[in-house]
C-alpha cells in the first residue's frame, strides 16, 4: 500500500504544486484545507481572493483536488487558532512587543493540530507548500533552507516541533517560485495565477490598528496616548498609543526634527516611546527566550549564523548558554533588534533552531 500523506492545502499556487509532486512522488494524497478564521468576526479585506481562509481560497482548493482526483476536506481548527495565535498577537503588541503569528500558527496549529489529525487519518507524513527542505536519514531528519533564496521560508519554520521533522514533506523545497508557477501553467491548474498574500492572514488589510481595537476594545481603549522622549529622557511629543509602534519605525512619528529619528524602545508600563538616531539603534547581542531546537546534542559556546527578521541577512554569532538563558552575540552590530521576534540559527543551510528576542 501507498504511505498515506495529508497535503494542506489553502488554495494558492504553492500548496496546488506541492500536491501534484506529492501524487508524482507515488503517495496516496488527501488534501486538507485548514479553516483559521472567520474575517466577518474581526473586519478586514473580505473580498481578496489570496487570503487563505476565504471561501474562494476553499473552492479553489477543492478544484484543484478533484481535478487530481483526490479527496478533500475542510477542517476547523478556528478555536485552536485564536487561541495560540490570535490572542498571542494581541497579548504581544499591548507588552510592547513585535510578534510574528506566522511562526506560532506553524509550531501550534499546522504542525501540531495537523499532526493529531494525521494520526486519526492513519496518514503517515503531512506536506506543505513551504520553501523549505527537510533532509531525511536513518538517525534524524534535518530542516534545511529552500533552494530559492527569496523565498526560502525556513527562517519561520523554526518553532515546529522536533519530533515532527520525520513525518514532514516539503516537496517544492528543491524548486523557485519561477519555476511552480511555469509548472502550474503547463498543468493548467486553477490556481496557476493566484497572486500571493503578503499580509497576516487574519489581518487581511495589513492595518493592525484597526484588528486591534475592533479584537480586544477594551484593552487598547485603556492604552490612550503617552510621551514621546529622546534618550535624555527629554519629552518631544505625544504618540497616539504604544500598540501602533515598533523598534525602528521612523514614520508617523510626527516629530521634527534635523536627522532622521527612530523607535527605539517601547515602554508599555510608561506608555512611552524612545526615539534616537539610527547609530542608538545598534546593538551586539541579545537574550533568547522559547528557544526550540531542532539539532541535538550541540555544544556551547557554539558559533552560528544568526537571522533577526524575514528576508535579512544572516549574520556570524556565538551562542552563549547560561543555565536557563540563551545570550547571543553577533559579530557585528545589529539595528532594530526587536522584542517579540523570532532568531533563527544556521550552520549554513541546516535550521539549527530558534527563539524570540529578548532585549539585554
């Protein structure tokens, strides 16, 4: 018998792909597409067709299905969803923190949940339409950057958990984008030209302000607006309210000034924000929280490439271990390391691991 495989499906380009090489592969396929919000709750951009949970995103997801000849489903896993991740993102902004729900949405729910739901199905891996690799050999399985550097998304795969590598199929991990949408076009599939979805999910318009206040109204009507002070603790001006702010904006500041300034530390408890110069925003290390590593047995100090934001640069860095604490040095200066984000460690193309900033 054919290993069974759980294919998510959302309705794009990436995860129609990723279900023709899985059939191409030789395994039995059942694409699955995952239910995680419902926009008529929280507002947004209900008509955009990218958007992974819109009912043309299902359909989508179903044609491409039957015309593979493969049965689909739509599972609900909204609960699940607001709970880890949506309430996480709010909880995060009104710390003053930067969070990044992607991440959670894969450690909690598209590899967990989905995980669960594959062993109800007797499915014995799950896929993805991720631009990542995993390497898979008789003593561990290795997660591994995508051949297509813009749009390798190892960097927000760090969080899934260990145990799950093995059972994990990352079958465009090998392609370019280029090169799913030619493949796409040449198997005439419906969503060959589905453009992509730059934004949170749930925040379907991109304004975090807005999802904010109509989510959790309570809690950022007690937030109200507070002080803006340079590092003499000088006030300039008044922001409109610390949630709509993070470490290294520069606009919307509607502060005049000869130089450009920058967010550079968010005081939630004080309700105020500290700007500077770009240079202020430097700094050489970090501290390290939820860390999940995916490589055993490492040894510290341990020397890394270091990752701090989506689509930047790696960076050379020695990862200390200090009891509990996970400090990180790099061996450069970093701008606009933010709390709340993920690090992500490398040697070289292997993942490593990775956590959540902590500012020193």
């Amino acid at each position: 018998m054919k290993d069974k495989v759980l294919v998510a499906m959302s309705g794009g380009v990436d995860s129609s792909v990723a279900l023709l090489k899985i059939i191409e592969m030789g395994y039995d396929a059942i694409g699955i597409t995952m239910k995680l919000w419902e926009y008529k709750d929280v507002g947004g951009n209900l008509l955009d067709d990218s958007n992974c949970c819109s009912v043309s995103a299902i359909n989508n997801a179903k044609l491409v299905c039957d015309r593979m000849n493969v049965p689909h489903y739509t599972l609900d896993f909204t609960e699940v969803f607001k709970k880890t991740v949506v309430d996480n993102f709010a909880d995060e902004y009104l710390a003053g923190r930067t969070p990044n729900p992607c991440v959670r949405c894969n450690s909690f729910v598209k590899w967990d949940a989905f995980i669960d739901y594959a062993n109800r199905l007797d499915a014995k891996y799950i896929a993805t339409g991720h631009y990542a690799q995993v390497e898979h050999n008789s003593q561990s399985s290795l997660l591994k950057k995508g051949k297509d550097p813009i749009k390798d998304q190892a960097y927000v795969l760090w969080g899934i958990p260990h145990h799950t590598l093995s059972r994990t199929l990352f079958p465009l991990g090998n392609l370019t984008k280029a090169e799913v949408r030619q493949i796409a076009r040449e198997s005439e599939l419906e969503t060959a030209e589905t453009p992509e979805s730059m934004e949170i999910c749930f925040v379907a318009d991109n304004n975090y302000k807005r999802f904010l206040s109509e989510y959790t109204p309570e809690r950022i009507s007690q937030v109200g607006e507070g002080e803006i002070i340079n590092n003499d603790g000088e006030v300039l001006g008044k922001h409109s309210g610390y949630t709509n702010y993070t470490i290294g904006q520069r606009k919307g500041l509607g502060i005049s000034s000869s130089e450009p300034k920058y967010v550079s530390t968010i005081d939630p408890k004080k309700n105020q924000i500290r700007i500077g110069r770009k240079e202020e925003l430097k700094k050489n290390t970090c501290n390290v929280s939820n860390v999940n590593w995916l490589v055993k047995d490492l040894n510290f100090p341990l020397k890394v490439q270091s990752q701090i934001r989506y689509n930047s640069a790696v960076v050379d860095s020695v990862i200390h271990s200090k009891g509990k604490k996970i400090i990180v040095e790099f061996n450069s200066p970093q701008i606009a390391i933010t709390p709340g984000q993920s690090i992500v460690f490398y040697n070289e193309n292997v993942v490593l691991g990775g956590g959540l900033i902590e500012i020193i």
